[in-house]
C-alpha cells in the first residue's frame, strides 16, 4: 500500500509540475483547448457557414480536437447572445467567439465578468472601447473582395455594352447602366462592401448608377429574392448582395430564364448551384487566417490584439470561382487586380476615384474626433489602430438608396 500510494504521490508530482509548467508558459496544450462559437444562424446560413468552416479548418490545423468546440445556432442580436456566452464559460470554454455585429454588447456583458477567459466579438467595435483586456475584436477586408467581384461584374457589363446586348430600360436617362445591390442593413459594413463593389465594376465601365435596396434582416430569402425583383423589374443588369441567403441569385437566374440579360454576384458561398447560367462570381472571406492566429495565441499564451483587420494581404479575402457567363479575359484582370491588393499598390478607396456631393473627400473622422481615416488621397477602411470593424459611412455619388416606399 506505501509503495501503491508514494507511486500515485509521484505521478500526481509529475502532473503538477506539468500543469504549472503550462501555466508559468501561459499557454494551452492544443487537446486541451476548448472553444465556444455563438452564430446568429446555422449550416443554412452563407456567413455562418463561412465562420464554421474557418474555425474547423484552424482547429485541425492547429491539432486541436473537433470536440473542442461547442456551437450555439440560431442566436438572436439579444439577450440570447449573453445566455449562450453565460453557457459556453460556465462549460469551460477558454476562448468564445461571437459572430454577429449585434452579439458584442452582450459578448462585452459576459467578458466583463470572466476576465480569465477571451472572448472575440467578430465584427464588433467595442472592444477598445470597453476597457476590457479579454475583449477583442475582429475583421476582415471584406471590402477587397467586394471590389474584386465588382471587377468581374464590370467585364462582364463592358462585354454586354460591346455586344450591344442592353435594352433601353438598362440605362437611366443619364446614358448610365442601371446596377442593383441587396443590402441587410444600413451599417457601415454594408456600405463599404456596396461601395467597394461599385468601385470595381467603376473601374471597368465608368457609366454606372447603383439602386441598393435593403431587406432589414441579414438572413431574409424570399425578402431577398423580392428585393432583387424590383430592382430588376427597374433595368437593373447586374445584382450583388450583402444577404446571406440564395434568394436573390435564385430570382436572377429566374429572371434570366424568362428571356432577360441580368447577371448576379454572390456573397459568402458558390451561387452556381442556384444560379448557373448567371452567376459570375461571389465575394468570399478565409475566416481561417484569423482563427488560426487567435487559437495559436492561445497554445502560446500570447496576448491577441484588441482590433484584428487584414485582407489579401493575408490571405483573408478571395473571390469562389468564375463561372462560365464571365467575359473573356475576366481571369487575367482578377489576377492583376488581386496582385495590386496584395502589395498594396492597388487601394480601393482612392479618394481620387470617387467623389462625395461633387467633391473629392480629404477627411473622415473614424473615432468621433480623432482618429483620421484618409492619409495622403487614401481612405484606410479598418484600420487596425483606429478599428478593425469597417467604418466607411460616406454615401458616394452614383449610388442611391432606397426606401420600401421606392
């Protein structure tokens, strides 16, 4: 019995120092890290979608478990957001993310009394803010790919103009081809993405006007699919989106199918299954890239940064696949445009190529009175040292917003 029990006392020596060790290191073994991931919808959902992919992907890159992580669907922008969080701690998650902007608040709310764990708001623009060291944010260069499928969706429209294959109704009575845009909300993030993605097809065809229509809902098909209708009843030639759902690639490959020219750009997921024959391209996010840089931190117990932002740069931001009714040569252009994007010496909000009530904008206070977004004829959306949240608000000419009533 002595031997039995100075044998336990010594494995439960070898254990402890290896624990203090762990702790003296400040890190987390990979099989012992455990995760909590908050999404507002599910595997239905084209963004979610995206973020589960991208932690799995991180998670097995990294060694970590696929058990390791604990998935809480379907959470309202709500008190719902704090229960899930409230959960996932009182579980033993070491590191929780939430996935949607309206989550922070409450993320913020569970963070402020578990200061030993991390909590990663993506999207938000709270944590600097908050005071809080284990509240952090995350985002990325959405806006590069936007601009990027604009690209393509402005080959498209100079083959269609070349080959005189627009009617009447797809220009406005400026000479200007009418472009639709489905948009969640009127957030800075939304507005960013639309503006970049006109920016694009701008760079391309230099004649365009965008009507964005909003659904109020991130996840919305049939009200999706009703907003790409009317803007497509209205002339408009080429359909894009901040919605998460399939509606409006649905309704345009519809649309196609009863004899009109109409062409669609996707979000977040492949639209070709729902949408062959029109479907051009989606913006797309690796999500990975900054799951394996925060789980990474974890395993070596180093701090996260409180605001996360990087694009092609990083590998962050890719467009899915051309399909096969992009214009000739649509390949060669992307290439050459994502080369610029990623050694910077292609900036996708150069004030010199947009104009705001006329006017070349030459400043944008991010962060109430400081914090200046345009340096040197650049306005540098998500900014690590400002937010890596987007914050380009500016409503530039050429585009308009419409109301339900419109």
């Amino acid at each position: 019995m002595k031997k039995l029990f100075s044998l336990l006392l010594a494995l439960c020596l070898v254990l402890s120092l290896g624990v203090c060790a762990l702790a003296d290191e400040g890190g987390i073994a990979p099989e012992d890290l455990k995760i909590g991931m908050v999404c507002i919808g599910d595997n239905n959902s084209g963004y979610d979608i995206a973020h589960i992919t991208g932690l799995e992907k991180a998670m097995d890159a990294l060694g970590v478990p696929a058990e390791n992580v604990t998935y809480k669907y379907n959470v309202g922008e709500n008190e719902e957001a704090a229960d899930a969080c409230y959960d996932l701690a009182d579980n033993g998650c070491q590191i929780i993310f939430t996935d949607s902007y309206g989550h922070q608040t409450y993320t913020q709310q569970v963070a402020s009394e578990y200061p030993e764990l991390t909590f990663c708001a993506m999207t938000g623009d709270m944590a600097a803010a908050s005071g809080l060291t284990n509240l952090k944010n995350a985002f990325n260069h959405t806006f590069e790919s936007r601009y990027v499928s604009g690209v393509v969706a402005g080959m498209k429209l100079a083959e269609l103009i070349a080959n005189d294959e627009l009617a009447d109704e797809n220009y406005d009575a400026d000479g200007n081809v009418k472009i639709g845009y489905v948009g969640a909300y009127p957030y800075a993030e939304v507005v960013s993405g639309y503006t970049a993605f006109y920016l694009g097809i701008r760079s391309i065809v230099e004649n365009v006007h965008m009507d964005v229509r909003y659904t109020n809902s991130w996840f919305d098909p049939t009200g999706e699919g009703s907003a790409a209708n009317s803007l497509m009843a209205d002339g408009c030639v080429i359909i894009s989106q901040h919605a998460d759902s399939t509606g409006a690639p649905s309704e345009v490959q519809a649309y196609h199918e009863a004899g009109h020219t109409v062409f669609c750009v996707g979000y977040n997921i492949s639209m070709l299954e729902v949408a062959p024959d029109v479907a051009l391209t989606s913006a797309g996010n690796d999500w990975s890239v900054y799951y394996t840089f925060a789980l990474q931190s974890m395993i070596d117990g180093t701090e996260i940064p409180t605001d996360w932002s990087e694009g092609y740069n990083e590998g962050a931001n890719y467009i899915f696949p051309l399909g096969d009714a992009c214009a000739e040569g649509t390949a060669e252009k992307v290439e050459e445009v994502e080369a610029g994007l990623t050694d910077g010496s292609l900036q996708v909000f150069d004030c010199s190529t947009f104009t705001v009530d006329g006017e070349n904008p030459t400043s944008f206070l991010a962060l109430g009175d400081e914090g200046e977004a345009i340096r040197d004829g650049v306005f540098y959306e998500s900014d690590p040292e400002l937010r890596s949240a987007p914050y380009f608000s500016l409503r530039i000419d050429g585009i308009t917003e419409l109301t339900t009533e419109e």
